[in-house]
C-alpha cells in the first residue's frame, strides 16, 4: 500500500486513492477501532472541515466508517484545525479528525488526526491506523441495531473555539483603535477570523471571506499576501493579518506593506516572552529553515534557539518533551503551548496585537529585531526520493558552494514530505550569488531525479 501517513497526515487529489469515499470509510472504521481501544469508547470522534468542496464527499464517507464500528461522530463543520484540535481536547473526545489539505488548492484533500489531549497522533498509532486500512482484520466487525453509532452536528463549535481565542488576549485589553487588514484565503477562518478581531474592537477590513468550495487559497491567504499587503497600504491600516486555508498559520503585513513572516514574529514574541519571564528555559524552538538572522538575534539577547527538522509537528514535539513554550516555523506555523496544543494562526495573531497594544509601537519597529540574511528557496519537481548522498554530482556541487560561503551562510536540501517535490534553500549576504549557486544545485538533481 505504501505510506499512507505523510509528515503531516493523508494528503492527495480528492476523489483519487487514497482520498475516495470508499478509502474513508475503511479509514474511518480503522480509526473507530484502533482510538476506541485506547479511549473511552462513549466518546465522541469530532471532525472538522475547511471550505473545500470535497469536505462534504469526505466528511460523509468518514462518518460511515466510524458509526458503523459503533462509534458516535460530532460534525463541527468549517472550523480551523486548531479548532478542532481545542474542541476535542475540551469534550474529552476519542480523537479529533480534521478534513483539509492546508495550503493545497481546492482540488486537494487531506485528513489529520487528534488524539484525546489535543496534540497530534503518534506515528505509532498512526501505523496501526494504517496496518487495519490495508488488511481485513476489522472487515467482520459490523455491530447491528442498537450498537450502530450515531452522528450529530455541533452548532456551538464556532463560538466555543472564539471564545476560547479570546480568552488568550489578555484580560481587560482591547483592540480598540486598531485597523487590521485580515485576508482568511475563503478557508476556515473566514467566520472566526474577522468576528474575533471585531469583538473585541478592532475596525476590521475583510479580505478571503466569500467561500465557494473551489476558491480556497486562490490568490488569497498566506501563500498569497500580496492583496493584505497591497490593502494595508491602501487603507492605511496599523497591520496585516493573512491565514492559510485550515487556519494553522499565519504571515502579517506591516503597516508599510512589507510581509512579516514567521522568523520575524518569533523573534518578536520570544524577546517579549523572555523579558516578562515567560519564556520557558528562556529557549525557542525552531526548525532548520529559519533564516541565521534568527540566530543572531536570539543570540544578542541571550536566548537559546533550539533546531527540529522542518515540519510543526517535530517542533511541538520538542517543545512536549523540554518543557518549552514557545516555537514554530518560518512558515508562519506559530505554536504557544500555553494556549493550544498545534499551531494555531488566530492565537499567534492575537499574541502579536498584544505586543502591538503593549509596547504602542509600529509593527516594522517591532519585528525589526531579526534582520534576515538574504534567502534563496527553489523547489525541483522529482520522479523519485533517492538518498542525496548517492548522487555524485550533486554532493559535490553542495561541497563546492559550501566551501564559497563559509562561516557566512549555509546551504539546506531536503524532500518534502507531502509532494514529489526537492527544496533547494541557501543563505548569504550576497543575494545575486546564492541565486546562482542554487540553480546549480537545481540543475544537477534534475539531470539526475528531475521528473
């Protein structure tokens, strides 16, 4: 069958394998079983959905699955994953399961899970998950009559999980005379994104709201800033929020129209967090691709910087194992374990316009503190994942433009975990000049694994 888990849950075309109708319910009846076994089987599985118009065919077909292993099924409906995430957490469900491929254009789908406490499946149980949807074991399995679960909608969810955002502001502040730019990328914050920042006082210019189930991520959200930039400009607005289409993710404009990305608010956020004390172990998280200037700036005011391999859920499972309460990636994948268990874009936003209210400083000041050394990222479409260190060519042109940099930047390859794709990123002070060498780069992996 092959790994049906990727790095962050089942991702593919919907309504080609693995995300059919008839591979949900064998995933959702395996799911009903393996996370009955290990909670209270009375339990309810909450699941949630982004705007894509395929939810319904998936939603549907997962449902089936899991009521016909005996198990009840709580719909939410278009909430973010980090809604979902909450909401299980709060109900003491059996799991948590949230329908959406994130970023990827609406033809997409994808499925991730939560266990009881909110945080994301082992790959353990994920393995066993998966052994049950390519065997028959639980084929005979079909309780009948009274034993068959049920399903029901949760009307509350939305207003529970916008409270629970609220309740991370801190108290007795508010937004008042702030004009925030939010774009929600017609995704799964488009009802909880603007009715937050609106409740609590902000003059709210909406943008990515009106979904359709097939506009999600067109040209709107995080992936797609240059309409917030482009209206915080416009409108003169104090700052720039844009989502990802689930809504775990986040990049800001400043008032200037200049994108803020992830690196630039953990910085931000960890310098605040360690001069109020909070900061666990006075220590961020991080993963590899974060640009050096982090580095040095957390260095400058002496906060440690801890590495994970790219991806929200290595982070976050550094931060469980430490102790650690502050982390996240240059994607815009922000985590604050004091208030959820995954990354979480509307929390993230609501702890950098905290910072905003608090110091009554402009957001460029603000973010200021990390300056970026120049990046350069290229993705090479591939027909295979074969070990870099077994293409010749390849490591010898790294070893070459390593050498040239120095102590000066570096460079990173990796495989992405959810496309056939190669990520070729290099750092250094010479923008021109890290541009060529990773067209190199490029250049020799598609000579000898490019599709």
């Amino acid at each position: 069958m092959g790994n049906l888990f990727g790095t962050d849950g089942i991702r593919g075309k919907a309504n080609v394998e693995p995300m059919t109708p008839e591979w949900m319910v064998k995933l959702g009846r395996a799911a009903a079983y393996v996370l009955s076994a290990r909670g209270a089987r009375n339990h309810p599985i909450v699941i949630g959905k982004d705007t894509r118009i395929s939810g319904y065919m998936l939603e549907s077909a997962l449902v089936s699955g899991i009521c016909s292993m005996g198990m009840n099924a709580l719909y939410t409906g278009p909430l973010p994953t980090p809604g979902v995430a909450f909401i299980t957490r709060s109900l003491r469900a059996t799991a948590g399961i949230m329908i959406s491929a994130s970023h990827n254009p609406y033809s997409d789908n994808g499925i991730k899970f939560f266990q009881t406490d909110g945080f994301k499946l082992s790959d353990e149980i994920e393995n066993e998950i998966e052994a049950l949807v390519g065997s028959n074991e639980v084929d005979k399995i079909r309780p009948t009559g009274q034993g068959v679960g049920k399903a029901r909608r949760m009307e509350t969810a939305v207003g529970r999980y916008m409270e629970f955002a609220k309740s991370s502001f801190p108290r007795g502040m508010t937004l008042d005379g702030l004009r925030i730019v939010v774009d929600c990328a017609n995704g799964a914050a488009y009802k909880v994104g603007p009715g937050v920042l609106q409740e609590l006082g902000a003059q709210v210019i909406e943008l990515g709201v009106s979904p359709n189930g097939t506009n999600i991520n067109d040209g709107f959200g995080a992936l797609y800033p240059e309409k917030m930039r482009v209206e915080v400009i416009k409108t003169q607005a104090d700052i720039g929020i844009a989502f990802d289409g689930d809504a775990d993710r986040v990049i800001f404009s400043d008032e200037n129209g200049n994108e803020i990305d992830g690196d630039h608010i953990m910085g931000m956020v960890a310098l605040q967090a360690a001069e109020d004390g909070v900061l666990s172990k006075n220590t961020l998280v991080t993963t590899v691709m974060s640009n050096l200037g982090l580095d040095i700036a957390m260095r400058k005011y002496g906060i440690g910087l801890v590495k994970t391999p790219v991806g929200d859920r290595h982070v976050v499972e550094e931060m469980k194992q430490h102790g650690y309460n502050v982390g996240g990636e240059q994607s815009g994948h922000l985590v604050f374990l004091d208030h959820n268990t995954t990354g979480d874009g509307l929390i993230s936003a609501l702890q950098v316009l905290a910072i905003l209210k608090r110091r009554e400083m402009r957001f460029s000041k603000l973010t200021s503190v990390v300056k970026k050394l120049p990046q350069v990222i290229h993705n090479v479409k591939i027909r295979e994942k074969r070990p870099l260190d077994s293409m010749k060519d390849v490591t010898k042109t790294i070893a070459s433009i390593e050498s040239k940099l120095q102590d000066t930047g570096r460079v990173l390859i990796r495989y992405s975990g959810t496309e056939n794709v190669v990520r070729v990123m290099l750092e250094g002070e010479d923008e021109r000049k890290i541009n060529e060498w990773s067209q190199e780069i490029c250049a020799e992996i598609q000579k000898e694994i490019g599709a």
